[in-house]
C-alpha cells in the first residue's frame, strides 16, 4: 500500500481541517471569555496579595497555621487575599482572609486531580486554562507572599520573577516565607545563576525572605508608603500588555 493510499483523500481532509477550526475558534473564545469575565469580576478588589502554596500541605500543618495568620493579617489591615482556591496553603490563605475585614478571593482550576475548591472564598472563579490564571494572579495583585510548595508554586513564582525582571509586569514585593525551605533554593540560584552569570546578581534583591507574619505586613506597607496603591501611568501601560 503506498503512501497516498494511507492518507485521507482531499475531501475527507478539507471536512477534517474545518472540523478542526471549527473547535480552534470555539477554544479561543472561551479562553477569551476568561480573561473578560475574571477581569471583570477582579476590577472590584483591591488591594490585593496574592498567596502561593502547595495543595498538599494538610491543615494540622504548621505552614497552615502560619498561611492563616499572614492572611488574617493581611485581611485585617485591609488587603483582599486572593489564591489558588484549593485545598491545602490555598484553603488556609482564605480561611484567614475570609474571617478578615476584607474579601477573599479564589482564582480555581479545573484539574483531574487534587485541585477541588475550598469553602472559604467570597468570590470564586473557575479557569480551565493555567495561563489565564496566572495573568490574574499578576494583574490584580499588588505583593506575592510564596509559601512552600510544589511544581505549581515554583511556576507561579519564577513566573511572576520573569515578568518583573523583564519590565514585563510593575515591580513589587515578592515574599518567600519558610527559610528552611527556600534556602537551598537560594544557595542555588547564588551559586549557578548569578555564579555563573546567568541573572543579574541585584535580580535576586526582587526576593525576600520573611518569616514572621506581621514583618510581612510591614513590608508591603513599607514598599507603597511613599508611592501608594494605585498604578502609576506608566504601570497601567504595562499591565495592558501583559
């Protein structure tokens, strides 16, 4: 049998191409249809932290506990704290903003596996795309505080370190709480990265590492205290074009 026997005949491969197209069109409105809805329902928070952390931490853990006070705190002193919307150092992040003064938020993907909304979350928002996600997560928050975590928070984290360092996103806080566990990281991105002269020895300044949940409060104050919240001119530029 040769080749041209074993593909499909021009007919069958022109209904194949617009079957195709057909569902590429209907993809890319609802990918669309996430950006607008999330930017819309977002538009009424702020200020905003967002807080990463793995899914898997169980709540008698003491990341938890230390997840739900930063985020009580953050609440309390005004901020909305917007995560993953799961289970784990997502579901302590809006228990302690929900029992707060200010919203808690809830940015959920839908996944085959560990990914299933926490009950904590005044406003809960549903993506079956992580990179729209993530735009949110950039877009509306004015601090990240990263918890530990896994693949996941690693991705959020780099990536919101990218855009900042590539003048992509405005700068601010990026908070890793747990020394324990982002020091080795650390040692790693001294040592090979800025060792071997692969970033910007000050790019690993874009970093803090802060454990102590009121010092994480202060920080971000600290940061706005003489600029404030709102997006300069030149800020809401960059934000169109992330």
């Amino acid at each position: 049998m040769s080749l041209s026997d074993k593909l499909p005949q021009t007919s069958d491969r022109y209904a194949m191409m617009q079957r195709f197209r057909s569902r590429e069109a209907w993809h890319v409105m609802k990918i669309l249809s996430e950006f607008v809805e999330s930017a819309e329902e977002l538009q009424q928070i702020s200020p905003a932290v967002s807080i990463f952390g793995s899914a898997r931490t169980p709540r008698d853990h003491r990341y938890y506990k230390l997840t739900e006070d930063i985020a009580r705190l953050l609440s309390d002193a005004g901020f909305a704290v917007i995560s993953g919307g799961g289970p784990g150092i997502m579901e302590a992040a809006n228990k302690g903003a929900y029992y707060g003064n200010s919203p808690s938020v809830g940015l959920n993907i839908v996944l085959p596996h560990e990914q299933r909304p926490n009950e904590y979350q005044d406003l809960s928002l549903k993506f079956d795309h992580f990179f729209s996600r993530k735009v949110m997560f950039v877009k509306h928050a004015l601090a990240y505080v990263v918890m530990p975590g896994g693949f996941g928070t690693l991705d959020e984290m780099f990536e919101a370190l990218t855009l900042i360092q590539t003048g992509k996103t405005r700068k601010m806080p990026i908070i890793l709480c747990g020394a324990e566990f982002w020091s080795g990281l650390l040692d790693w991105v001294r040592e090979r990265l800025i060792g071997d002269g692969l970033i910007n020895a000050d790019d690993l300044d874009l970093l803090q590492l802060i454990d102590d949940p009121q010092q994480i409060v202060e920080t971000i104050f600290t940061f706005y205290e003489t600029r404030g919240f709102e997006a300069l001119p030149e800020e809401r530029e960059q934000l169109l074009n992330l």
